[in-house]
C-alpha cells in the first residue's frame, strides 16, 4: 500500500505539523529510495538540515531542530506519530527507535514495524511537546520496511 497517508482522516498522536505548509523535501532528491535503512540506521535526508533554529524541549536537553514521524495504517485508520528528536544537521536516527517504546502513545507503547508493510516518513520542526522553532514539514514519504 504506497498511498499517501496524508488526509484528514489521519489521527495525530502528537501535537501540530500535519496542517502546516510543506517547505522542505525529504529525500534529497525527490526519490523515495532515499528513506532507508543501513546497518542500525534509518536514513531521512532532507534539504533544510542545518538550516532550521535550534530549540530545547527543556532547560536540560540538548540541541534539537525537529522530529522524524511515521504514519501506520492500524485496524482502518492511518495514525501519525512522532518517534524521535533530530538534531542539528541530523539525517538518521537508529532504525530499533522506530518503536512503539518512543512513539509512547496508545494505541502503540508495544508497537514495532513488521517487515514488507509500507509506512510513511516525514520530518516536521519541533512537535513532540508545547515548544516550536519552525513550522515547517516535509513531504510523506512511502517505505516499505525490510
């Protein structure tokens, strides 16, 4: 299924960022071959890392600029989550995070990606909690987990 999960049918999990306008591109080059996995690594490049602010989601975190999302389609439903913070310059995360265990919403705390099902990435700026630095998203991009 390589549909886009991006409607308003979408659940968000997390705060914002569906709405805002699309001002980034992940996938450098527009090929969605480039959301993938190597080693422990899943790789999201997009074309504005370095360039958004750099914010703290508290007085003790380190420097982040966004979050990485995933799309899961769940008994019918198309459900959006934040997984993760990027940091400056940050174009991977380790691909064991895509988890249930850091989306940390119901109905996914045990959730984990089963292989050859198709879920959909996007980078948007700060949205796990009530900080913003930019409001900005990238594009969904289809992958099929290996």
């Amino acid at each position: 299924m390589r549909q886009s999960p991006l409607s308003r049918g979408t659940c968000r999990l997390h705060r914002r960022h569906l709405a805002p306008p699309r001002r980034l591109r992940l996938a450098s080059d527009g090929d969605p071959s480039d959301v993938y996995i190597s080693g422990s690594y899943i790789h999201l490049p997009y074309d504005k890392a370095g360039e958004w602010p750099i914010g703290h989601y508290d007085s003790t975190s380190p420097d982040v600029v966004g979050n990485p999302w995933i799309f899961i389609r769940h008994q019918g439903q198309w459900y959006a989550a934040t997984w993760e913070w990027m940091r400056p310059n940050q174009t991977f995360k380790f691909a064991s995070a895509v988890a249930g265990d850091h989306i940390k919403q119901d109905p996914f705390w045990d959730w984990e990606p089963e292989s050859g099902v198709w879920y959909g990435f996007m980078l948007s700026g700060m949205a796990r909690n009530p900080v913003r630095n930019v409001e900005e998203r990238s594009n969904v991009v289809m992958f099929q987990w290996p």
